[in-house]
C-alpha cells in the first residue's frame, strides 16, 4: 500500500475498511500485465489513487454499500490489461472480460454495473451510457426497477470516470481540465488528488513522467 495511513485514517470507517480489503484483493489476486517503457503511471499504484477517490466521491455521494463496492471493483480492475501507457483505446474491454472471467471462477461476485464501468472507461460517455441504458434494465427485478437500475449503473460509471481523470494529475497539472469533470463533489477533489500523487510517487518518477507527457500538454486541453 502506497496511500500514507494518516491520509487513510482522516476517512470516515466505511471508506478505510472497503480501501483496505478491496486493495488487499488487487496486490495479492489481480494481475496486470507488465507494460514497456521506464515508468508506471497506470498499473497498482494508479489503481490504488482511484480506488480511493472512487470510494471518497462515492461516500460523498451518500451510495449504497452495492454501488461502493462497484466502484471498487472497476478501481482494482479498469487497466489490469493495458498493452501500453498511451491512450490504447479498448483495454477497457480487455479488462472488463477478465473481470468477468475473474468473477466466473468464484473470486468475488459479478457486478454488471463495475463491469459496464470498466468496459467503457476508455471510450466517450455516450457509448457507455448507450450499452447502460440498453443493459441495465435486463438485470432488474421488475419492469419498473429499469428506471432504477439504469440511473444505479450511470452513477457508477460517471463517478468512477471522474475518479480515474482526477489522477490525471500525475501526468502533470495540464492533463485534467477540471470542467470535465462530472459529478460537483470531484471537482471539490483537486488538491486532494494532487496531494495524493505527490506522496506516492518517488519526485524523480513524478519529474520523469511530466517531462514526458509536457509537450503534449496542448492536446490534453482539446
């Protein structure tokens, strides 16, 4: 574990207990494939940052313990199967198969709304709202849960995307525009993940990675 404890400890008990076990679960039992070039900026270390954004939106939020633990599921699983640290669009369907395959030997049980949310990470909103409107209804109880499941898997997936852009940040301060965050309570979230990136990466990593990323910060802002 990378996050400091006394970072840890500031966080109400429900955050800190489903951190603990689901970060646990992901350095002992997920394995991410390993990815070339001389710096991590998407393997444990940056699954364990939004791990814990992901669960500080969602209890901010006010969710249910279903749709926290969700979100812990998309945060130690969205990029276990990346090729490389570029954009590699579609390791989000990578990773959502080996979730499901994961799920399928009885690790832990499936949750269609962590699946829909790894899944469509890495592409716009509107595809993965899109397959969540097509999707949720077919794992409701009644035809008049649709409504509910549908807006359940939207905030699953719309909070874990603001958590995973809000670690942009290590890329440097240019790579996340905070307008494009989602939900109100990320964008409160800025200085904390700023923080967060600067206690758990070693500074000649952290200068290593922006020196890399800083003459595409004008991209970023596109």
């Amino acid at each position: 574990m990378k996050i400091p404890q006394d970072i840890l400890q500031k966080e109400p008990e429900q955050v800190k207990e489903l951190f603990v076990h689901w970060d646990g679960i992901m350095e002992s039992d997920v394995e991410f494939w390993p990815l070339p070039g001389d710096f991590d900026v998407h393997t444990q270390g940056h699954c364990e940052r939004v791990l814990l954004l992901a669960l500080k939106i969602g209890a901010m939020r006010h969710l249910s313990v279903r749709l926290m633990t969700a979100l812990c599921h998309a945060g130690i699983f969205h990029d276990s199967r990346r090729k490389d640290n570029y954009m590699d669009t579609g390791h989000g369907d990578r990773a959502a198969e080996y979730y499901k395959d994961y799920c399928s030997k009885g690790n832990i049980e499936f949750m269609p709304e962590a699946y829909s949310a790894i899944k469509f990470h890495d592409r716009d909103d509107r595809l993965g709202e899109e397959f969540i409107r097509t999707e949720a209804p077919k794992y409701a109880g009644k035809e008049s849960d649709a409504a509910q499941a549908v807006n359940d898997w939207t905030e699953v997936y719309h909070d874990f995307k603001d958590a995973d852009a809000l670690d942009r940040l290590r890329l440097g301060p240019w790579a996340l525009d905070p307008k494009f965050l989602r939900c109100p309570e990320a964008k409160g979230l800025m200085d904390f993940a700023q923080n967060l990136v600067n206690v758990t990466i070693d500074p000649a990593e952290l200068k290593k990675v922006m020196d890399a990323t800083r003459p595409f910060a004008k991209k970023f802002s596109n």
